[in-house]
C-alpha cells in the first residue's frame, strides 16, 4: 500500500510518500480500507519530535512511523473474534489515541480496535467524517462527558464538565478551529449562550453556527471587556491562557485545551475551577456525535482537502494558522 512515513523529526519535507506493507489486525481489530485523514496538532507535534513538551510528557517514537490518528473509510477485514463489524461497514474513528499518540492513519490501509470506531454518519461523506473524530471528542469530552477516569498529564484535579443550560454562558476562544467549531455548536446543543472569540474573517461563518455574541480578537482584547462569563473553553490554551481568569464569575470555570500555568491559591481567591484533561479514543461517544451529525444538530466544516501524497502541502497549511474547521487528506 502507500503511506506516508517519516523517517526523521522535522519540516514538512520529512513526510514521505513510499511502499509500506499492509498491515494485518490483530484480535479486537479490524483493517480499514482509508478514504480520508482528518489532520490534527499532535500530528506536527510529533512530526517535530514533540520540542515545546517537558521530557518527562514526551513519549517515545520509533522511526520510521506512519503519523495520523483521525479516519474513515471501509471495513475491508476483521480479526476472527470480532463481532460488532463487519466486512464493508463504513466506520470512523480516532485510532489507539493517546496511547499510540501517531497510529498509521497517513495510509491506504489501517488497523483500529473496535472500541476505537463507530459508524460513519449515512448523512456525510469520508471527508467530512474523517474530520470529526478527535476534534469532536475533544470538544465532547470537555464539555459533555470524559468518559473515563484517566488523570490529565499536566493536573492532579480531575476534570468534571460544568452542566450546560440556558442559563449558562460559554465564552470559546479558537471559536474557528476544529474544536472550536464543534464546541461552539455542542453548547448551543446544551441551551448555552455562546460568545464566540476569534479572527474577523471567522464571523460569518461562526454566527450561521450559533453564536450569540462575536468577539475580533484582532480589535478587542475578550479579558477587557467580558466579565461574568461560567465558562470559558480555550481551545488555544498553553502560558496565555490565564489571562481569561478575569472574564469569569466566582463559582466559573476555565478549560484550557493545550493546558496552561496556573497558580492554585490565584483560581481560589477567585472562586473558579481550572480543569483539563487529555482526549481520548472513544467508539461509543463518537457515535453520539454522529448522531448528532445524522439529526443535524452539528456540522463539520472543511477548511481544505489535499491528497495523501500532498501531506507536506496539508502541514504547511495547517503552519499558516487561522484555519475554518478541519484540513484533510483524501486517499485513493
């Protein structure tokens, strides 16, 4: 089959297009005949040899690997204890995340545990699918249900979702990326008033998704002019993350995606919550989702599609930033 492999941490340039063997699933596993690639940051991260995280968080590689974890496409055959799949399902999934943090998905041919898939929604194509998984768990997992009790890398505190309502207001920062997009509709799923923070060019497109309130982070400071707000999702996260602490009520929460540095006796002379966890493979909660997707109550947006052999192209894109939903590759 082809694939893309890396041989080497780096650029772009460091994706190849090559031969690979196609590989063969193992009890519990099915092999997925690849239609399309959602691309997502731990993809770069690794690509890059994963710099910017402490050594202690860093998992090992070995090289050559075959990068990505997002997916869609056909079941072509199931190992012999399988019995939720079969033979010709169409399936996606987020693929032994973070478990295997890069799991082969940058392929014609995959394997994927079961527990990992869930049927593609009959109501969108391979693009669109392979664009929803961890995106969507993320946002899911965040404000909807963890689903499991693994501790986050970077926190003691578990994360516990904030119930969502009517009465609720969210402020999402990276309203326009991935998980953004989906966050952003998953709260106006729960009744939440939705402030939306991201660049001028995102407005239109993240008002035709719900949002109440529309903040050009490019003329406005949020943290200036937002108070009172229960919960704000940053979606960008890392060191700037605290400086959204002042738009929160006592009693609110902060949770910031790509967490943060924060200090504990700061967050409770405050009276706020600062939780994250790390998102995780999920079959079942993807289904959920794509439920969701069948009733129309979300959507993913396509920012651009490249073909498998165009991955260096997709990662320079994705370098460029201000990215309108999800980047994918398409396989033949």
């Amino acid at each position: 089959m082809k694939a893309i492999r890396m041989h080497e941490f780096g650029g772009p340039e460091v994706l190849r297009y090559e031969e690979v063997p196609v590989p063969a699933p193992a009890p519990g596993e099915v092999l997925v005949r690849v239609k399309a690639v959602g691309l997502n940051p731990p993809d770069w991260y690794v690509r890059e040899g994963m710099p910017g995280i402490p050594p202690e968080f860093r998992p090992p590689f070995d090289l050559p690997l075959i990068p990505g974890t997002d997916v869609s496409g056909v079941v072509e055959a199931v190992a012999d204890d399988v019995q939720d799949f079969a033979a010709g399902d169409e399936v996606m999934g987020l693929v032994r995340f973070p478990g295997a943090m890069q799991s082969g998905a940058y392929a014609q041919y995959v394997t994927a545990p079961v527990t990992d898939l869930a049927p593609k929604p009959s109501t969108i194509d391979h693009t669109h699918a392979a664009a929803l998984p961890m995106s969507g768990l993320t946002a899911w997992q965040y404000l909807v249900e963890v689903g499991h009790d693994h501790p986050s890398p970077f926190q003691e505190a578990r994360h516990r979702p904030m119930p969502l309502g009517g009465d609720t207001t969210v402020l999402i920062n990276g309203a326009g990326g991935g998980v953004g997009h989906l966050a952003l509709q998953l709260a106006k799923w729960k009744g939440a008033r939705v402030i939306a923070v991201a660049s001028g060019a995102h407005e239109e497109f993240l008002r035709g998704l719900g949002a109440d309130e529309y903040i050009d982070y490019t003329k406005q400071r949020p943290e200036d002019i937002v108070r009172d707000v229960d919960l704000v999702l940053d979606t960008v996260g890392g060191p700037a993350s605290r400086r959204f602490l002042p738009t929160l009520r006592r009693g609110g929460a902060l949770y910031p995606v790509y967490f943060g540095e924060f200090d504990d006796e700061e967050n409770a002379k405050l009276g706020v919550t600062v939780t994250g966890t790390q998102v995780r493979a999920n079959g079942a909660q993807l289904a959920e989702l794509g439920s969701l997707l069948d009733a129309g109550a979300i959507r993913v947006a396509i920012d651009s599609t490249f073909a498998l052999a165009d991955a260096p192209a997709a990662h320079k894109r994705a370098a460029e930033g201000h990215i309108q939903g999800k980047i994918v590759l398409t396989v033949p």
